[in-house]
C-alpha cells in the first residue's frame, strides 16, 4: 500500500525480512514493514486533522512556492506562520502544510479545527492541523544542534535548506548502513514581537533499519547528501556535502519505531 512516499509492507512474523536484509526503497518509496496483517500505520505517517473554519488568503507568489514534494524557502513558511501566531511550528511535509497547535484536550481541539482555516486561498495543498507536535518530534530543540561555525571543516561542503531539495538521500559519516530521505522542512514559530528573529528551522528525513551503531569516541555523526533528486535525472554530489548533524546517544538512536528525524538546518551557521 503506498502512502505518499512510502511502501507500506504488512508481513507475517515469519515473513518479514531482517533489518540488515531490507532495501531502502523499492520503486523509490521509502520500504516500511509492519509485522502482522492488522498492525497500525505509525503514527509518523498520520499527518493531522482537517479545519472548518474560512480559508486564509496569501500572497500569490507563495501559493506558488507550495507544490506537492516542492520544499517552501524559509522566508514562505515564516511569513504562513504570520496566520498562525498560537501555534508552536508550521511544516511543510511530503504534500502539504501541518500546523502544531499547542497540546489540548480532545473537546478543546475540536473547537479549535472548527474556527481554524480549511485551507489556502487558490492552492491545491492540503492544509492539517496536530494536536501538539508531530510524532517523534522533540518539543523546542533538534535531535543535535548546529556546532559552533568555528568547528566547520573548510574542506567540506555544508548545505543550506535551500540547497537541499525534497527527496534528496543522505547517509550518516559514521560507516553505518542508515539511509535518510528529505521530506519536509519545519520552523518554529516566532512570537509576534519577535516576527523577523531568527528562528529553529528544522529539515524532516525519514529513514528505515538497521539501528544505528553506537560508539564510546563519536558522539556525533554528519549527515552527508548522497544523491540528489533533480527532474533531469541524478547529479552526483560534488564531494562531502553535509546538510546536519545527528546525536549517536541513546536517548534519540534511530530505530525500528522511528521514522522520520528532524534535524537543525544549518542556514544559521553558515550564513555569510
């Protein structure tokens, strides 16, 4: 069953392949095997609620920038999160938009979807709303933040969210098998007095098995762009290009109950 980017593969106990044996993707739909014929989809791939309220109206020239598996600039999702000042985050991911409200009670968030807008003015992208963040979000920080700029290594590439495009793939540094598909970009939102501040932009990857390899001397690993999707066909990267950095703790490991992680993008740190 396809859901959006992904294959949704129910499988038996005795049929479901090993981590190890998994391909990534198949017909490049991100492979997710579910163990048992009445298993749930996770939770990752339930994006939110639709609204009754009156649809919002904005600029033309951002309409434009929301198109399905088009990733928004920074500067669209911060001037969308202007009609949206109560919520946490606005995100672009995979198909459309997803507002984070703040966490209410079941009652208390029907009432809100009746006054929120249904959606965009003019577009054809699906407008939802999250009861509180999206799942395996952590609530106000990346799984690891930006280094410090001093700790760059000129030798290398780092991308910006601009230079990354929806559906790029990625591995960590780190020798291990884990791969990482772009699906989404998301930013915090800022307080209305605070409007032009910067603020928490993170980029969605969704990822599969194995786990990742724990080690007692890398803390950290690079997450390196290792194919870029373009409508002309593949470009090869064009040497290390590294797009964000992922804490190798316990605590925020990837693993089987984990699909999608979101990682600080670097605009901040490499600006000039």
């Amino acid at each position: 069953m396809p859901s959006g980017p992904y294959l949704i593969l129910w499988c038996s106990n005795d049929e479901i392949p090993s981590p190890l044996s998994r391909p990534f993707t198949i017909a490049d739909s991100i492979a997710t095997y579910l163990q048992g014929s009445d298993a749930s989809l996770p939770e990752e791939l339930l994006r939110g609620n639709l609204a009754d309220g009156e649809d919002i109206e904005i600029d033309e020239s951002l309409v434009q920038e929301f198109q399905c598996y088009r990733l928004p600039s920074v500067a669209t999702l911060r001037e969308l999160g202007r009609s949206f000042v109560r919520a946490g985050f606005v995100t672009y991911y995979m198909t459309g938009i997803i507002v984070e409200l703040p966490m209410q009670s079941i009652d208390a968030n029907l009432d809100t979807l009746d006054r929120m807008p249904h959606s965009i003015q003019n577009s054809t992208i699906t407008l939802q709303y999250h009861n509180g963040p999206l799942a395996s979000a952590l609530p106000s920080k990346s799984e690891t933040p930006c280094p410090p700029r001093d700790a760059l290594d000129p030798t290398k590439t780092y991308l910006s969210s601009t230079d990354i495009l929806m559906a790029d793939e990625f591995v960590l540094d780190n020798n291990t098998k884990q791969n990482f598909k772009c699906l989404g970009i998301r930013m915090k939102v800022p307080l209305p007095q605070a409007a032009d501040a910067p603020s928490l932009v993170q980029m969605l990857y969704a990822t599969s098995p194995p786990l990742i390899a724990h080690s007692d001397t890398q803390t950290t690993a690079a997450l390196v762009r290792s194919r870029q999707m373009r409508g002309e066909g593949d470009i090869p990267p064009q040497g290390e290009e590294i797009a964000g950095f992922m804490e190798l703790s316990a605590e925020v490991s990837v693993g089987e109950g984990k699909l999608v992680y979101f990682v600080e993008a670097l605009d901040e740190l490499i600006e000039v």
